[in-house]
C-alpha cells in the first residue's frame, strides 16, 4: 500500500508507486542496479536505528560511502556500523527503490525514495543539524565514544 507521503513523493519524483510497477514500464531509463550503504547505531535493542534527515525523517543511503562519511562528520559520537541494501537508482535524478526480495509481494513493497547524493548533501548541508542519528531511545540503550574513536571508526569504513 502506498501511503501519502510516499505519494507525494511519488508525484514529485514522476516515478512509478512501485518497483515492480517500474520494472513492468517501458521507462526504466537510467536505472542500474547498485550498492546502497547506510549507517545505524549500534544497540542491545529490536530494529534498525540508522541516520535520517531531520526534516523528512527518512533514511539516508547513498551508493557512496564517502558521503555517508561526510554526513557521519555531523553527527554526535555514537557507535555504528554500516549497513548495506541492494538498490535499483537512477544515477542522474538520485530516485532509488530497495530491493526487498525477489517475489511480486515484495517488488510492489518496494516504493520510491530520494537517495543521497553530492547535489542534495550539499543543498540540505545549508542547514544546521540536516542529519540526525535516529533515536529517540533513552540514554544508555546507545552507546556514546569518544570523539577519537568515533573518527578512528569513520576512518575505517571502506574506501571507494
């Protein structure tokens, strides 16, 4: 089911609602399969805390890690780990879809997202405090580390 956000993000984009309703175009000019990368917090905890930008609240995945380092930088020190999704994206509009699985089910599951590039780092970047690690978990579920270790841990994440 789509949901309104997704719809109006759908009427932005001139996408199509779904992946599988992508894939079943004509149109699927510009779309590759590719890496999508993202980074979560680490936690004791159920489900995914990953970064998010702070106005829209959705996740960020870029297909470059160099950009999630980038935005990493903005953050406070919390430790994390990288994460990774298949993605079938448009290189020139940055329009994504996650690759849910291989079924009907989970194609039509599959809708449209803004991923992130260099242009849209820069453009929301504007703005103090774009980024925000997503948790609303009382202290002590994420564990703080030193700043140095958080850049140790940056530092380490792959090259590209």
């Amino acid at each position: 089911m789509v949901t309104r956000r997704c719809q109006q993000l759908i009427n932005i984009m001139n996408t199509k609602p779904t992946l599988y309703n992508l894939l079943r175009s004509r149109n699927q000019q510009g779309f590759v399969l590719a890496v999508g990368y993202y980074l979560e917090l680490v936690h004791d905890s159920a489900g995914m805390l990953p970064i998010v930008e702070s106005d829209s609240g959705q996740m960020v995945i870029a297909t470059d890690i160099n950009l999630l380092k980038r935005v990493c930088r903005t953050l406070p020190p919390r430790k994390f780990k990288l994460g990774i999704q298949l993605v079938y994206i448009n290189s020139k509009t940055g329009r994504a879809y996650s690759i849910l699985g291989y079924d009907k089910r989970a194609l039509i599951r599959a809708t449209p997202f803004q991923s992130l590039t260099d242009s849209r780092f820069r453009k929301l970047s504007k703005k103090r405090g774009a980024f925000k690690w997503c948790s609303q978990w009382p202290s002590g579920l994420v564990e703080e580390i030193s700043i140095k270790d958080f850049q140790t841990a940056i530092n380490f994440l792959p090259q590209q």
